[in-house]
C-alpha cells in the first residue's frame, strides 16, 4: 500500500486525495442528510427529472462530506429508471469523490 499518486488527478472537488475517514460523518451531518434523504425520496415518485433537479438543487445545502451519497442515490435512481448513459456518469463521479465508499451492484 505504497503511494496513491494515480487516485487524485485533479478532478477531486475538495482539491485531496480522499480517506477512508472521510466516510465518517458527525451526527449533525448525518442528521442534515436523512433530511434530505427523505424529502428527495418523495421527489422520486414525481420522476427522475424532478428528483435530479431537487437533488442538484440542494446539493450546495449540504455538507460536501455527504455530496458523493447524493451522487450515489442519482446513479441508482437513474439505473432504474434504464438512463444507464446518466447512471455511468453519477457512478463515475462517486468514485472521483469517495473511492472508499462502498457500491452496491
């Protein structure tokens, strides 16, 4: 586990490389999140536009240690709705931001 060079190249939004650590959150950010996460929930049975515009939407409202879930929850949302082209491109910045996190398949 020598030198990770190849992870950070200059697309990371936090402008370092990501840690394990940063998937721990406070409880305070937990709590914004589950907000969010439940409210954005309701916007999914409007469909998949409305429920990406009100996740882009809020995304600046949340801490940027939970930006790579929004992401995570889009390309889920996204792959079942068979927008695979969208999906590949959310999955594809979830792993930019948190490489650490775990992906369901």
């Amino acid at each position: 586990m020598g030198g990770n060079s190849e992870v950070n190249m200059g697309s990371n939004v936090r402008g370092k490389e990501p840690k394990r650590t940063d998937l721990i959150e406070s409880p305070n950010t937990k709590q914004t999140y589950k907000q969010f996460f439940k409210q954005f929930k309701a916007k999914e049975k409007e469909g998949f536009k409305e429920a990406k515009h009100f996740a882009l939407s809020n995304l600046s409202l949340l801490p940027e240690k939970v930006h790579w879930k929004v992401f995570l929850e889009l390309a889920d949302l996204a792959k079942r709705e068979n927008h695979l082209h969208t999906a590949q491109k959310y999955y594809e910045m979830v792993t930019q931001l948190q490489p650490y996190a775990p992906q369901g398949g």
